[in-house]
C-alpha cells in the first residue's frame, strides 16, 4: 500500500467510528441564583412619619420616589441584587375610596394582553383593618404583582412589582416568587397609624 492509500483508509475508518456515536446538545440552563432566607425588619423608626409601616425584607432598601419626593409617603422598595422595585403610593382618602379602587383595578388589568392567568387574593384582616386585592401575574406581563390596601375610610396604599431587566420569566422564576413571598409579608404586616 502506497502512503496516500494507508491515509485515505485511516481517514476512513475514524470516520465511519467517530459517525457511531450520536450526538445530543444540551439543553439551555440558567445560572442557579442563591436566595436568601428572608429576614424582615420594620419601618417604623425616628425617619419614618407616614400613616402606615409593615416589614420589608433586609435584602431591600426604602427609596423616595425621585419625581415624587414631595408628595406623602410614596417609596420604592428597591432589591439591588435583583434590579427589582416594588413601587409604594399612598393616598389619603375623601370620599373617594371607589375612584382608587376603580385605578388600580384598570392598572392592573392593563396587563391581561400579556397574562396567562391573573389571581386575585382577596386581604381581609379586621384586627388591623386591612382589606384589598393582591393581583398575581403569570405570563409575560411588565408587572409581576400589584395590590392595593385601605382601611376603607382614612388610607389608600397601591403597590407594584417591576423588574428593571429584560423580561426573561424563566430565568427570574426564582426571584419573582422570593419578592412575591416579600409583598405577601408586608401585605401580612401592614399597619395604619
């Protein structure tokens, strides 16, 4: 056999042996992402004078919202780890508890294009007064959460759950349920001053 034929037949045959094994790719991952336990802490302290206070989880941090900064008590709950925000507004009532109501339930609704499924959760807690609805998304909605709470006669507190990353809700899946269990916690805690 001539050099150019020992070649070609040992080209051949790692060929024909390397087509025997078929190939699989792997299939897509996310990188996992360590969560915490929650710890919460209170609101309540010598800079905090709105008519309200719950616990907020320590992965977060109270912001003033900038554009809001001289309305009354309008704070972000900001998780930096996260890039996730849970935006806090407050109003005082006069007589116009259905016209608050009415806002955040098109507010919420605003997002049923997108969602696979809203629940309702319906707050009734008598021994602090706290009623209202806690909006759950699923699908590919810009928000994750909302709600709203009242006493029904002097306080109005409207919540809402945003990512500042592109919308990915496979790879967030972990953390949107560990901020999710953060807003049922304050949702639990709220208190009216």
């Amino acid at each position: 056999m001539t050099q150019r034929e020992i070649f070609t037949f040992v080209a051949l045959t790692l060929a024909l042996v390397a087509c025997e094994d078929e190939f699989t790719p792997k299939p897509k991952a996310y990188v996992r992402i360590a969560l915490p336990a929650p710890v919460y802490q209170p609101t309540e302290g010598e800079n905090w004078n709105c008519p309200y206070s719950f616990e907020f989880s320590t992965s977060s941090f109270i912001t003033v919202e900038p554009r809001y900064q001289d309305s009354t008590c309008w704070y972000n709950l900001y998780y930096p780890k996260y890039r996730a925000t849970v935006h806090l507004t407050y109003s005082d009532l006069n007589n116009n508890l259905t016209r608050h109501i009415e806002e955040s339930r098109k507010l919420a609704m605003k997002h049923i294009g997108k969602a696979s499924q809203i629940e309702e959760i319906l707050v009734h807690n008598d021994s602090n007064k706290v009623y209202g609805i806690v909006y759950d998304f699923a699908g590919e909605t810009a928000s994750d959460m909302q709600f709203f709470l009242t006493d029904s006669n002097d306080h109005f507190l409207r919540g809402a759950l945003y990512f500042n990353v592109s919308p990915n809700k496979d790879s967030l899946a972990p953390v949107i349920s560990y901020i999710k269990k953060d807003v049922h916690h304050l949702v639990q805690s709220l208190n009216w001053q």
